[in-house]
C-alpha cells in the first residue's frame, strides 16, 4: 500500500463541503469519504492535493 500526504491543507470551501465540523474521515486510494452532521460525502483528491511519499 502507498502512502501520501497532502500538500496543502483542504478547506470545507476547496472541496465544495458545508462549513461544518467533519466528524469522520477515510480515504480509500484518491477518494476521501467525509462525515458531518448534515451527512456523508465524497469527494476525489485533486492531483496536486497529493504529494507521494
């Protein structure tokens, strides 16, 4: 499994999200799964979100 980082941080307005606390979050490959509470999103990391490592 790879492992990255990010290289910049992802803002709740970057990532079209409400501004809201996230609850929870998972990332599986370039999907990140984010939880709020008005609900459960996804959103693809942008390529230069992601730096290899």
């Amino acid at each position: 499994m790879m492992e990255y980082d990010l290289a910049r941080p992802l803002s709740p307005a970057s990532l079209a999200l409400p501004d809201e606390p996230i609850t929870r979050l998972d990332r599986r490959g370039n999907w990140l799964y984010l939880a709020g509470p008005s609900g459960l999103f996804r959103r693809l990391l942008p390529p230069a979100a992601l730096a290899h490592r």
